[in-house]
C-alpha cells in the first residue's frame, strides 16, 4: 500500500508540469511528470492513481492516449483527466473514454477537487 | 304646238342633223324662255326623252333656287343685250333632281322677225371630278411630304437642272429663290468623305439600273453637317436610255446620330467590359446568362457558350451548387440581389473562391429583366483569412499556456501566504489573479471570435433550467461588484434547449457589460419570462444608454462604442458580437432597446424544451 496517492501529470509544457506538481505536492499527494512521448509506457510502469492528460502535446495526440489506455486491462482502471485549453474539446474528452475534464487556465481549487474525487480514501 | 313652229322654218335638214350630232347640248327657247328645241346630247345630259323639253320653260333646267332664277335670268340678258353672247359656268338640275354645272354659251338670234335664245352646254362634271382629284392627290401628296420633311427632286438629264422641292429646299438651308444649278453643284453639297460614294451610286443607278437608296452627309448651306436619306428613280425613254432622276431626301441626321452614339455606348461598354479587371455578367428573367466579359471567363474558366443559359452550372463547386441554386431562384423570385462567396471549379480541378453578386434589373414599370453580375476572385482573401484564423486560434491557444501557469503559480502563491499567515500579501496575490481573469477572458474572446468565423464554433446542446444558468451567473458577476445590485425577476422555472455553458457565457456578457456601462447607477434588472414559445431574457440597466444610430452595429465584429465613452469604457468590441452568433446559432435572436442617457435592455430569446422531456 502506498503512502501517498500518486498522480501523473502529462503535458508538453514544463512550466505548467513544475506548477501542477508544487500544487499537488502541497495538498500531499506524490506526483510523477511525463513530458516527452512515453507517457503510455510510463503509465503502464507507474500505474498513478490518477492521471492528468493534456490533449494538445507536440508530438502525441492526447485523445489516442487516452483511447489506448482504456483499451488496456493494465491501464483501464486508472481514472483519466484530460486537460485542455480548448472548451470546445469536452465532448472528445469524454469520447475517448475519459473520466473528466479540466480547462486551461483553472483554478487550483479545482484542479485538486478533480484529482481528489478519484481518490479512494 | 312649238315643235309645229319650228320645224317648218328649217329650210334644211343638214344643219339640224349636225345639231342632232354635236357632243354639246343644244337647246333653242324663245324670247319668254319656252324651249322649242333641243339636240340628243341636250336630252341626255339633262336626263330627258327625246323632245320631251320641247314646250317646257328653260327654269325647269337650273338648279338655281326661284330668289335666284330671276336675278341671274337678268344677269343674263343684261350681258346678251349688250354683248350678244353669255358665258359661263352653269348649275342645272337633270330629270331626276340631281343638279351638275355646265359651261354655257348662250347666244341670242332673230329668225324671221322673232327672237330665239340658243344656248350650247358643254358637262363640266367629268371635267371638275378630274380636276379636283388631281389637286386633292397633289395637295396629300404635298401634305405627306411636309409632314415627313421629305424633299423632292428632279434631275432632267438633257439640261442637266436640278428642281427641288421646298422641303428639299429647307433640308439643305437654302434659301428658296436660290437656283440650284446642276448636278455638278449638287456634289459639292455633299460631304466630302461620302462625294465618290454619292457619285458610284447614283452612276450605278443611271448606267445598270439599280436601285438608288443611300445614306451620306451633306454640308448645308448654314455650314451644318446633317445625314440624309435619299432613294430615287430613273425614268427612261423608250429606247431605255435615262431622262431624269426623280429623287426623294430624308433628313435622317437625328436617326444617325442615335445609332452612331449607341453603337459608340456599346462600343464603351465591350472597351470597359473587355478590360474590366471584375467578371462582369448579364442574366435574363430567367436567370439564364446572356453574356459574361472575359474576365469572368478567366475567372470560372468557362467561355461564353458553355456558360450560356444554365451551363454556367457547371463551374460551380458540386457542394456549392445547392445552396447557389436555392438562393439564385429565390432572389430572382424575391427581386433582391443575390450575393455569395463560393467555390468554382476549374477544368484542371484547381478550386477558386468567388464573390458574387447579381443585383435585379427592373424596367421602370416594374417589369424584371433579369440581372447584371459580377464575379470577383477572392481566393487569395479567403486563404489570408484562413490563415489569420488559424494564426489566431494558434496564438489563442499559446497564450493560454503560460496564463495557465501564472494562474497555477499565483494561486499556490496564496495559498502559501495565507498558510503562514501573511494576509497582506495574499490579497496581493488574489489581484493578480483577477488580472490574470480579465487576460484570460480576452484571450477566450479571440479563440471564439477565431472559430466563429471559420463556422468551428461547437455546440453541446443539452436541457436546462435557465432559471439556476442565471442566478449562478448573477452570483458570479455579484461578487466581483461592489457598487452594483443585481435584481432577479422570474415568472417560474423554465427549461431550455442550448449550450448551457455558452449562454452562461451571454448572460455573464451582458451582465458585465450593464455594470460597465451604467457607472453613475447602481441598479440592474435580470427578468426572464416565456414568450411565444421561447425564454425571453432581458438585462436592464440605467447607464449611458446607446444612441439610436449606433444601435443596429452594436452586435457587429470589432464595434465599439464611439466618441467620450471610448476612452472610458475598455474592450476589443467583441464580446456582443460573439453573444449574437452563440444566440443565432442556438436559433434565438438578440437585440436591444436603449435611450441614451437614460440606460439600455439587452434582450435575447432561446427556444423552449420541447413538452414532455
């Protein structure tokens, strides 16, 4: 059993990966990033209790991601935020087969209660 | 008893036998005017049998009323007396009533001591239908000649003259008492271009027999420069060779003229049409194309013939014909003009964007005549646009990166700070962030602005209580007002069909925009109500209002309100532009009702969920 909730935050943009971890930090919770183009093999190794997905990064489409893990029966079970800057992309968020959807800019508070909400306590 | 009296004393029957012959009426009466004899023709021409006057008084002859008989009676033997002949003409009456005139000589002869009349009568009637019908087809020729200007002329070939008529005369300004002279002088009349012209014809006319019908300019005698018309005729002698030229001239200067200038104005137009650097193109009633310049041809790369009629049909895009097709038939219906961008095809499959536009052409009395068009290639404007769009969606999008993290940041910031108690520092940190609202609220304006115009503006349609969408909303803009009162006015909860997160986005619009706008007050009304099976929102406040000019582009892309309040109130002039196509495109409208100076209402309606789900 592990200490602490475990989340992984995937985004292209190190600026924004540096702040969701302090924050996620502060609320106690252990924080994994991925920036790169590994996130799948990553989550499968990690296996977070949570994961926050971007759907817009360089080189990886967020949403075949997210379709891929819930396709896995290692991955299926682990609840999927996808994150966005665009509104417009719920619906395809929620296509795929995410859990929930977070738009860029949000709030912390918000931020938190998504994570949280997966977390069984 | 008369007849007994005279036929004795004819000594012999020769002269009575030329009497009986003659052509002119003969008649002999005595001194008081009884007729004792009279020849065949006399009989005839008065209608009679054959000495059946004889005995009868001559009165019985005139057509003379009685008033009149005597006088003239007088008249008559006062010249004879004194003459011993009368001449003149004559009225008299036949038989049968009908009265004639005669040209009469009466002469007066003493045989045997008694005295006779004899009086010759020559029938005038012949002779004066003859004359009258000859100055009656002479004075409607004459009319019909003045009335069409038409001049006469003839040109006897043996001297060599010329003889005008008077119309003649005035179409080439020549004084009347004026000689015309010859032909040779004739020629030099004519305007100097059309002289060899004149003088082929008119030798092809006299030497082959054709005919002479021409139009050439003539130099008038006051130096004006007309067009006549000119056909002729050549009599000949019975050896075929000519004898003169009988000729009729219009003055056909005006005619000319109109032809010339009309043939200049569609010169004009083929010029500019030609070189035009639009498509220009022509339709009839029925829509079909009656002409298209080049360049519309360059631009469709279709030519003339397989656009005419409905041909045109086929440049157009296949997924844009449709829609060109339902909109064409309904302008041309409608009487408006038709206009549209859309997609042509060329024949190598290059895909060109196209304006265009066909305004109605409608005769005076109302009657369409079908249409004048033009085409612009726009290819280049909507690939910039394009370009733009995406530009801006991109910029959008990267702007709110690093708004996502100074957001994040400032927020851990204060969450910080309040945990070590710092207060002050905190409350810095939470201005920041409303800052850091207000960035994101412009950046989310031009993303939607972005979409909207390249039509990706999407829509989640759901059900919803309207009713809980406005008092979140009016909570949410509450809080961030201190001088201002929200009012909420409902008549019951009313479920809708929209995008509820966009209509919060109107209403939320609409409320700030109330606070913005109405500095000096500190009142705004939120009413909603069903109307006509929709939900009508208003949003009143009591600000500055909007001047009536100014209300119809309020909902237009980058409109700001002009002149003081420009400075005062801050904007990108989007926000009402983006609530009119997210109400538009949830088929409700949006409007407004102001009086400056005394506040505005924004109103916007939204269809009703449909009963029973």
């Amino acid at each position: 059993m592990k200490d602490k909730p475990l989340v992984m935050v995937a985004d292209d943009d190190a600026g924004i990966l540096n702040v969701v971890q302090l924050i996620l930090e502060d609320e106690g919770f252990s924080v994994v990033t991925v920036s790169n183009g590994a996130t799948r093999t990553r989550v499968e190794e990690v296996q977070p209790d949570v994961l926050l997905l971007d759907i817009w990064m360089s080189g990886q489409d967020g949403q075949e991601i997210c379709t891929y893990l819930k396709s896995r029966k290692s991955t299926q079970h682990i609840p999927i935020v996808m994150v966005s800057a665009n509104r417009d992309t719920a619906e395809k968020a929620m296509a795929c087969g995410a859990d929930d959807f977070l738009t860029k800019p949000f709030d912390i508070d918000e931020l938190v209660e998504k994570v949280r909400k997966f977390i069984q306590i | 008893m008369n007849n007994s009296l005279f036929t004795p004393d004819l000594p012999n029957t020769f002269p009575l036998a030329i009497l009986e012959h003659m052509s002119e009426g003969v008649s002999v009466s005595t001194e008081d005017g009884y007729i004792v004899y009279t020849n065949k023709a006399e009989d005839d021409l008065f209608g009679y049998a054959r000495g059946e006057l004889v005995g009868k008084h001559v009165t019985i002859q005139n057509a003379y009323p009685p008033e009149d008989n005597e006088r003239i009676v007088n008249e008559v033997i006062h010249e004879l007396k004194s003459n011993g002949v009368w001449m003149g003409e004559w009225h008299n009456k036949r038989k049968d009533g009908a009265a004639f005139m005669t040209f009469s000589k009466i002469t007066s002869l003493e045989y045997e001591g008694k005295k006779f009349w004899v009086c010759i009568q020559e029938d005038l009637s012949l002779r004066k239908e003859l004359d009258y019908r000859l100055a009656d087809n002479e004075h409607t020729m004459r009319v019909a000649l003045a009335a069409g200007k038409i001049g006469v002329w003839v040109w006897e070939l043996k001297t060599n003259k010329i003889i005008w008529s008077d119309e003649t005369y005035q179409i080439h300004e020549v004084e009347r008492s004026i000689d015309v002279g010859e032909y040779v002088h004739y020629t030099q009349r004519v305007y100097e271009e059309d002289v060899d012209r004149v003088m082929k014809h008119v030798n092809e006319a006299l030497e082959q027999n054709k005919p002479y019908d021409i139009e050439f300019r003539v130099l008038t005698a006051k130096g004006n420069l007309k067009w006549v018309q000119t056909r002729a005729t050549v009599l000949r002698d019975v050896d075929g060779k000519p004898v003169k030229m009988i000729g009729a001239t219009r003055d056909v200067t005006r005619k000319k003229n109109a032809e010339i200038s009309l043939a200049k104005s569609e010169e004009t137009f083929r010029t500019l049409s030609a070189s035009a650097p639009v498509g220009i193109f022509l339709t009839d009633a029925k829509g079909n194309i009656s002409y298209i310049n080049p360049r519309a041809e360059e631009i469709c790369d279709i030519t003339f013939a397989e656009a005419e009629n409905r041909g045109w049909a086929s440049a157009i895009h296949p997924d844009d014909l449709p829609g060109v097709s339902v909109d064409w038939v309904s302008a041309i219906k409608e009487r408006v003009e038709f206009k549209k961008a859309i997609r042509v095809r060329h024949k190598n499959g290059d895909i060109r964007w196209v304006y265009v536009r066909v305004a109605p052409l409608i005769a005076e009395h109302g009657e369409y005549l079908g249409g004048t068009g033009t085409i612009e290639d726009i290819t280049g404007r909507i690939l910039r646009d394009q370009q733009k769009d995406e530009f801006l969606a991109m910029a959008s999008h990267e702007l709110k990166t690093p708004v996502t993290s100074i957001k994040a940041y400032a927020q851990l910031l204060y969450k910080r700070f309040l945990k070590k108690g710092d207060d002050v520092t905190a409350s810095l940190l939470s201005k920041m962030d409303d800052q850091i609202d207000r960035l994101t609220s412009l950046i989310s304006d031009l993303l939607d602005v972005s979409k909207i115009q390249a039509g990706k503006l999407q829509l989640t349609i759901s059900e919803f209580l309207i009713n809980g969408l406005l008092q979140e909303s009016i909570e949410n803009v509450q809080i961030t007002s201190d001088t201002h009162t929200i009012d909420y006015v409902h008549d019951g909860p009313l479920i809708v069909t929209g995008d509820r997160e966009r209509v919060g986005q109107v209403i939320t619009n609409l409320l700030t925009n109330a606070i913005k706008y109405s500095p000096q007050s500190n009142r705004v009304i939120v009413k909603v109500g069903e109307k006509n099976g929709m939900a009508l929102v208003s949003v009143q406040d009591f600000g500055v209002g909007i001047p009536k000019s100014k209300q119809d582009r309020l909902f237009e892309r980058f409109y700001r309100v002009e002149g003081e309040y420009r400075e005062t109130f801050p904007g990108l002039g989007l926000g009402l532009y983006i609530c009119s196509e997210i109400i538009r495109r949830l088929q409700g409208t949006i409007w407004v009702e102001s009086v400056e100076g005394k506040g505005s209402t924004f109103f916007f309606t939204i269809p009703l969920a449909k009963e029973g789900i």
